[in-house]
C-alpha cells in the first residue's frame, strides 16, 4: 500500500499526544508570575522535554516517509509499535510531574524514551529490508551515530536514577541531564535524509 495513509494517521497520532499532555498542565489558582511558577512550572518543563521529544520523532518520521514508496505488513506493524510507545509519553510525562521526579516515575520516563528509540529502530530497520540491498534509506542512515548514542544516554539516565544516591537526588538530576542531553542531541539538523531524498525524487 501506498504509505499516504500510514503518514496521515501517525501525524493525528501525534499531534493527540501532544494535545493530551498540554491538558495535564495544572491552571494556576492566582493572577501573578509566582502562581504560575508554583503551580505550573515544573508541568511547563516536563511538557517542554516531553514535546521536544514527539517533535523529534514527528520530523524524523516525517522525512524516513520521504524515502518510502509502499508500506508492507510489517511496516505498519512496526509504525504502530512506535505510535504506541509514544502514547505512553502523557502518562510517563505526568507521573514524573505529579511525583516531583521521584526515582521510580524518573526510571520509568526514562525506559518509555528508551523504548521509544528501539521502535524507531526497528521500523527503520524494517523498512531497509523492504527496499533491499540499494535501499535509499540505508544510503541516508550511513553509520548512524546519533540513533546508537540516544540509547546511550538513555540507559545512562535510567541506570544513574536507579543506582546512584537512591535516596536522594543526584541520581535522578543526572538521569534528567542525559534526557535533555539526547534531545539536544537530535534537535541539531540532520540533511542525510533530505540529500538521499533529493536524489531519490530526481531520479523517478
């Protein structure tokens, strides 16, 4: 099947991930920058990260599709496998939020961005194999490095929450710098996909 359908669908997916998540920011009760940062500054940051990240992933999904004419089974499977454990992000977002960064929800943020990673992983793979040995997509990928160091950080972040100062803070404010690092890492331009796409468009 063509793959208009897949993109229309993942992009409402996202766009509802991001909507469900900016309806869990808490109204400040008063009129006054302080009634805001009381009430609603660390739900503005978490939503911040947590957008940041869904932008990521739309804008990179976003240009993989424009390497991809058809879309088989196991590419749908696998895109719906990514859509799922990014509509885990409102809930894991929260949690983190309401808990004040307890370890646990922390950890468990932490694993969604890992999960999250291995998805996109996966569908990229998946959609190599389709294309076969001259995959373009393969051609835009190359070596990449920022999609093997992601899980670095994440791990990283997940195993610091865990093991480091469990009954304190420096695990978890470790964690949270190796999650804001990863997205700092992505938010950089990437133009492998748009050069191979160029190409990829010009030849048809």
């Amino acid at each position: 099947m063509r793959t208009s359908r897949l993109e229309a669908f993942s992009d409402g997916v996202m766009a509802i991930i991001i909507t469900v998540m900016v309806l869990e920011l808490k109204v400040p009760q008063g009129h006054h920058l302080t009634d805001l940062v009381h009430t609603t500054g660390v739900g503005l940051l978490t939503y911040l990260l947590s957008f940041v990240y869904v932008g990521i992933y739309w804008n990179n999904h976003h240009h993989m599709f424009h390497l991809v004419r058809h879309a088989s089974g196991a590419v749908l499977w696998a895109n719906l496998s990514l859509l799922f454990c990014l509509s885990l992000f409102p809930f894991t977002t929260a949690w983190m939020d309401d808990s004040k960064f307890a370890q646990t929800p922390v950890v468990t943020y932490g694993l969604n961005l890992l999960s999250a990673a291995i998805a996109y992983y996966t569908l990229q793979t998946v959609i190599i194999r389709q294309q076969g040995p001259q995959s373009p997509l393969r051609q835009a990928v190359g070596r990449d490095l920022k999609g093997k160091i992601s899980p670095a950080f994440y791990l990283a972040g997940i195993l610091s929450a865990w093991a480091i100062d469990r009954s304190g803070r420096v695990g978890v404010a470790i964690a949270l710098a190796c999650f804001i690092g990863a997205a700092l890492l992505w938010i950089v331009p990437d133009r492998r996909v748009d050069r191979v796409a160029r190409r990829y468009e010009t030849s048809d």
